[in-house]
C-alpha cells in the first residue's frame, strides 16, 4: 500500500520534466526575508568558542 500523505499536507511533486528549462530554488525561497537573525549571533559564539578555547589551550601546554 503506497503512502502519498506527508505532515506538511503539500503534494509530493512529480513532474519534474516540466522544471527542466529552470532547475534552481523556487522564487519565494530566494527572495524570504531573514528575520531570525540567528548567522550574525552563532559567528560571534563560534569565535568566542574558538578564542577561549584557544587561551586554555595555551595554558595547558
């Protein structure tokens, strides 16, 4: 028995001949708004991260 449902309730899509001209992401998905924020804030933890590791480091050794 073939399952076609899925949790987001979007059709599966199938025709893929019909993308051929045009292959890349969909519109919305290059042109959606970044309103997280979350890049700018885990650069600055992973330097952090990266910095006081780097000073245990030099103690240690």
């Amino acid at each position: 028995m073939e399952n076609n449902s899925n949790s987001t309730k979007v059709k599966v899509e199938t025709d893929y001949s019909a993308h051929e001209e045009n292959p890349g992401p969909a519109k919305n998905a290059i042109e959606e708004k970044n309103d997280k924020g979350v890049g700018n804030t885990i650069k600055w933890v992973i330097l952090i991260a990266v910095i006081a590791l780097a000073i245990i480091y030099f103690f240690f050794i």
